[in-house]
C-alpha cells in the first residue's frame, strides 16, 4: 500500500483529465454514426442503438487505451508525472507500446457505452412509457434506466477490466503475454471472485456516471432544440 496520500492519488491526473473529452469523443462519435445509419430521416431501433453506441466505444479505445496504460505503468513505477510515463513506455517499447491492450479496452469501452447510450436511456423510456409512476416522475425512471444499464455493463465488462489491467501492468509480457492468458490466469487462481474484485465499487461508479452523463446529455439536447426552434 501507498505510505502517503500522495500515493493513493498517483495517476490521478491522466486517469482524470482525459475524461470529459473521451466522453464527448463517445458521444459525437455516436450522432455520427447514427446519422449514417439513418441518413437523419428516422430515429434508430433499440438494437441500432446498442450497435451504433457499441462502433462509437471502439473507436474511443484510440485514445482510452493508451491513457489507461499511462495510469496503470505510472502506478506501478512510482513516476510523478504521465510525460515522465510516456518517456519510459516508449524508451523500452517504442510508440507501438502505448497500445499494449487495445484489443481488450475495446471490448470493454464497446460494452460500456452501449449501456449508457443505448441500455440506458431505453430504460428509462420504457419505464415512463409503460408505468403511470414513472411517466409523472421521470428523474426516477433516470436513476432507475441508469442504474440498469450501469449494472448490466460493469457485470459484463469487470472481468476484460481486470485482465486487461494485469496486461497492461506486465509490459514485459512474462505473466501475462496477452488479456486472454490473464483472464484465465486470474481466474485460474482465484475464480470468478477474483475476475469481480472491485466490482461493487465498480458497478456504484458506472450507476452515477451514467445517471450524470444521460441527464447532462439530455439538457444539452433540449437546450440545443429549443434554440434552433426560436431561431427558425
């Protein structure tokens, strides 16, 4: 364990900074993709929904893979500054190793933004359309969507997490050579307890970090609606 507090917070900015523009990078990625899909003339099925906001994940591991990676080998090799973290990766790997784990991050940021922009927000609808309780209370069917699609995708992506950050922390590839070794390695030593270590926490954090980015979401449309109605 860390000695002092700065150590329970080392890496906290590059895991931090990042955040709000990946989001956002998820989230205009998403409308691109769903004008493709329907050329701007319809409004996507629930399972395009999924689809376009599981393509928009992917793309955005281009930029969380690396800055994972930066948090994790900062972590780990007591640096106090990402530059600093950046310089050794790419002195012992070259460019290419800021990628180690990109395949795993993109299955877990698929999964994850298709909960908060797909699952989601179709909970929520469903519940305000189908229940009376619901239909007068929408902040309620919000934390209730939020809190389904946040469950669903920390179940289905914590234990890609773990392997991928057991990948990612052995640069050297001598325990893991690959997020698939580590996933049957962890779970090989410790079982599916092991593959979910954290996952509470996790599942907390994904409930209120989609509740927040749905209803900010939300306001940024309506607002943007209603200003291109009172200018039309």
């Amino acid at each position: 364990f860390p000695s002092g507090i700065g150590g329970w917070y080392r890496g906290v900015v590059a895991a931090a900074a990042p955040l709000a523009p990946i989001t956002a990078c998820q989230v205009a990625v998403n409308g691109a993709i769903e004008r493709a899909v329907t050329g701007g003339d319809r409004d996507l099925a629930d399972i395009e929904r999924i689809g376009v906001a599981m393509a928009a994940g992917g793309v955005s591991s281009v930029l969380y893979s690396p800055v994972d990676l930066i948090v994790i080998q900062q972590q780990k090799r007591g640096l106090d500054s990402p530059f600093k973290t950046i310089s050794a990766i790419t002195n012992e790997r070259g460019v290419a190793g800021l990628m180690r784990g990109f395949s795993a991050c993109v299955v877990r940021e698929a999964i994850y933004t298709a909960g908060y922009l797909g699952l989601a927000p179709i909970a929520k609808e469903y519940l305000v359309a189908n229940y009376d309780h619901f239909k007068a209370n929408e902040l309620q069917a919000s934390i209730v969507g939020s809190c389904i699609g946040g469950t669903v995708a920390a179940m289905l992506t914590h234990p890609v997490d773990t392997a991928k950050t057991c990948f990612q922390s052995d640069m050297a590839g001598e325990t893991y050579p690959n997020a698939r070794t580590a996933l049957r390695k962890v779970y090989a030593d410790g079982g599916v307890r092991a593959l979910y270590g954290g996952g509470m926490a996790r599942t907390a954090r994904l409930c209120g970090a989609f509740f927040i980015i749905n209803n900010v979401r939300e306001y940024a449309v309506d607002w943007k609606t209603k200003r291109e109605s009172g200018e039309a």
